[in-house]
C-alpha cells in the first residue's frame, strides 16, 4: 500500500504532538504490558489497520506474548487462554471500538467494573481512544511502516 501524504511533512507539529501525547498517555495508564498490547492489537484488528496490527503483534511478541494468544485474538471470546481480566477488557474494546454497531455496552461493562478500579477503567478507555485514532489516521492515509521505523520515529519525536 501507498500512504496517500506525508504525515510529518503535511502537518509535522501537529503530528509530533499526537505522537508524543498519545505514547505519554499508553505509558501514564500504567496497565499491565500484554493488557496494553492486546487491547491495541484487538482494536486495530477490528478497525482492520495493518499498520497497527503488525507494530501491535510485533511489540507483544517483543514482550513475551505467545503466538496462540496472538493468533486467538479475534476469537478471545472462545479461546481459553484469556484471564477474566483480559476479556473484560476485550469485550470493553470491542463496545467501544465498534460504537455505531450497537455493541451491548451495559453487559461490557459490568465486566469491566467488576475486574478493574475506576481509575484502571479511565485509564483503559483513554487507551483504547488513543488506538482507535491512530487506526483511523493510519487507515485513512494508507499508512504501513515497518514496526522498526514506526519506534524510531515515537522515539524522535519524543525527544
């Protein structure tokens, strides 16, 4: 694929900035690792973003995610190998994620309430915003970059 623009020359600070808030922000939610992962690679999977999905399973395997739970992903709801913190959190993303399809939010929510704080579900509700963004700007611009790349860049423009 073709990203249709350049991100960083079209808008650069602009660009820098989103880059930089929404890296600070995935590490101020202070989630698990493989929560914070899964979550991202469950959304750009729903959002059908390749870019994400690639950096996503490429950093879980990096952390020590199995290839089972990767590949499980889109199946968490009948594969065993999820704690029933995990699925609270998949079936919270997934509500969220897919808003305009009327995911059943009360039931995802009485899940989520009743494995995380209050302050875990603000944190993991900003998270699975931040991803959902990124989805739809990588989607929409036809962005694909190597998961090396994609971290040298986060890297620079924190800096």
């Amino acid at each position: 694929m073709t990203a249709k623009l350049d991100l960083f020359a079209a808008a650069p600070a602009l660009i820098k900035q989103w880059q930089r808030a929404s890296t600070e922000l995935s590490i101020a939610a202070g989630l698990e690792h493989s929560l914070n992962e899964l979550v991202k690679l469950r959304a750009s999977q729903i959002n059908g973003c390749a870019n994400c999905i690639n950096l996503h399973a490429t950093e879980a395997r990096e952390n020590g995610e199995t290839e089972q739970r990767i590949y499980l992903l889109p199946a968490w709801r009948e594969a065993p190998c999820y704690s029933d913190r995990e699925r609270a959190a998949l079936g919270w993303t997934d509500a969220l994620t897919r808003l305009s399809e009327g995911q059943d939010r009360e039931r995802a929510y009485d899940d989520l309430k009743a494995h995380f704080t209050d302050e875990e579900q603000v944190k993991l509700t900003v998270l699975i915003n931040i991803i959902n963004g990124w989805n739809r700007i990588a989607v929409g611009f036809g962005l694909y970059t190597d998961a090396a790349a994609i971290r040298a860049s986060a890297k620079a423009a924190a800096a």
